[in-house]
C-alpha cells in the first residue's frame, strides 16, 4: 500500500505506559493517549512493548494471547459489543471508570483496532502476543510471538513484525528474564509506507543489534521504531546512548515508545519514550521511573515534528551509507 506523506512536517505522537494484567484499563490508556495525540494534530500514535498486556507469569501470557486469526482483516475478531462501547466513549472522554467486571475475553488487537478507527489515527502497536506459534525444539513447550503491529486509520494491518532479538539476561541480583521461554523468534524484517514516512520496524532488544537497522535503512526506513519495556537497570545505563547511536549511524529518526513504573510485583520499567532526530539530537524524552516516584500512574504522550527533508541534508552533507557500501577491509 502507497501511502501520501503529507505536505509540511507531520506530527508523531509516543505514548508512554505502565500497562498491567489489565486488558481493558491498558487498552483505555491507549485510547486516552489517542485523544492526547489528536488534539496536538497527530498523523499517527506509537506504543510502547506490552501495551495491551503485561504478565505475571509465563502462564498468564500464554493463556492470555491474541489469537492468529486477529491479525486477518477479512476475519478480525472484535472483542464484545460491551468492550468496544466502553473503548469507543474512552476514545471521546466520556468514560473514565474502567474499574467493572468483564466476563468476555478481550482482544488487545480488536481493542486496538477499535482505538484507530473512533479516532481516525495509524497506530504503531508496539508488541503484543500472538499465540499460536511453534513450539520449543527441545521442551515442546508452547510459545507465542511478540508482534509489532502497524494499523491505519480504518483499522487495518498494514505491516506485521514479529520479535527477532529475544530478551535472555540475567543481570545477578537485578535482572532475571528469558523471553525465549514463551516467545518464538521472528525472521524478517518488516518496512512500512506511513503517513509520517517510510518505517522500520524493530522491538525493544532489536536495539542492541545495528545491522539490523542498516538493513532496514538499505530497503528506504526513514524512521526507525523501538517500542520497549526496557528494565530499570538496562535502561539507566543504556537507552538513551543505544538510542541515539542507531538515530546517528542510519540518519533515520529514531521514534521509541517505552513503559514505565511498576507493573507488578515482579517487574518495573525504566521509561523514557524518546524521540530523536537523524543527526542524534533528542527532540523529546517523557522522563521515567528513577525522575518521579509516580511515573506512569497516568498515560501521556511526547510529540515531535518528522521533517524528511532534514533526513536527505543529512545524508547528503555526510554520506555515511556510500561510503560504508564503498568500504572494503583486509583479512586479519
């Protein structure tokens, strides 16, 4: 699908989140930050890893993916008339108690699509569960795919992702996580025609990993995405040099929505959704977890300007890809 990239500079529009086990209040915070993202003259939202869902267990995020079939237009399945009332009166703030009981299952991607059409935004929807992919090789245990989902403003797929890079650390007294147990890895790459211009998509430890954003450059990415849930630990001595160093080495913009705060018991998130222009330079940063006890108890959103003309002077002025296509090096 071609899409027109709008004359003048349009406006991103990254949320910040501190998603929970709670479907339908994560999925109100979404809509809330759609709201925020309209009324500052947004083309598109970007979300954060986890939007929809952030697990206690691995159990708990298998027994609580999407189904495949969500992906499929022609198919969708829609969550509940009563779900996709309450997420269309989100969308226009005339609801703001999320706190009833509801008994049908939801669908992050139903939800999501719900969000996109009451508020006639794309949406990059950052990473949510797919069940349904192949099982471990060696256990049989059941996974699912950490999909990055791009939708138009009708509400339809325009590009899946699913995780390359998958989150195994062990961090002593800090960080203890192995993605890999309950998640399959992707294998493509995935570019994408916006409203805002040419994306490429990526998931949060995809960042640390910059040939894969030269390969996602080589097939025309002006923005680069890192929706993530980075760890506390990770994120402070990380986020912002990784960050910028893919901004500067691709000359693309770098837009990375992120969660923040406590989540639950087990897990917190550093926060910090940034955006950060093709020269480096951080255009916009929503603090996080270690700048304000807080953070996250409400959704919000930073914003900035995508200005491609300032991606081709950059490229021109330092043409860092020809030179590095003309490269050639000496075997040790």
């Amino acid at each position: 699908m071609s899409v027109d990239v709008p004359v003048g500079k349009p406006i991103a529009a990254i949320a910040q989140l501190r998603s929970t086990s709670n479907k339908l209040e994560n999925l109100a915070a979404v809509a809330k930050c759609a709201r925020m993202a309209k009324e500052k003259g947004a083309k598109m939202l970007f979300l954060p890893e986890c939007f929809g869902f952030m697990g206690e267990s691995s159990d708990q995020t298998l027994e609580e993916a999407d189904d495949p079939s969500s992906l499929d237009d022609s198919a969708a399945s829609d969550n509940s008339e009563t779900v996709t009332k309450l997420l269309q009166l989100a969308c226009s703030e005339k609801i703001s108690d999320f706190s009833q009981s509801i008994d049908s299952r939801i669908s992050v991607l139903g939800g999501l699509r719900t969000i996109a059409r009451e508020t006639r935004l794309w949406i990059s929807g950052g990473g949510f569960h797919v069940g349904k992919a192949p099982p471990d090789d060696q256990t049989g245990h059941p996974r699912v795919y950490n999909t990055h989902v791009i939708l138009d403003d009708n509400g339809n797929v325009q590009a899946v992702y699913r995780k390359v890079h998958l989150f195994d650390v062990s961090i002593p007294g800090k960080v203890e996580l192995r993605e890999s147990k309950t998640t399959a890895p992707g294998t493509d790459l995935v570019v994408c025609d916006s409203p805002i211009g040419k994306l490429g998509l990526s998931t949060c430890y995809d960042v640390r990993f910059p040939e894969m954003y030269l390969s996602l450059v080589n097939h025309g990415a002006q923005i680069l995405l890192v929706p993530s849930a980075f760890t506390v630990p990770t994120g402070t001595a990380h986020w912002h040099t990784l960050l910028r160093a893919r901004a500067i080495e691709s000359q693309c913009y770098v837009l990375a929505a992120a969660q923040v705060g406590k989540h639950n018991s087990k897990r917190e998130s550093f926060g910090h959704s940034l955006a950060v222009d093709p020269w480096g330079k951080i255009l916009a940063d929503a603090g996080g977890a270690l700048d304000d006890a807080k953070a996250g108890e409400e959704p919000s959103i930073i914003s900035c300007e995508i200005d491609l003309e300032l991606i081709d002077s950059i490229r021109q002025r330092m043409p860092i890809g020809m030179h590095r296509d003309n490269s050639s090096f000496s075997p040790l």
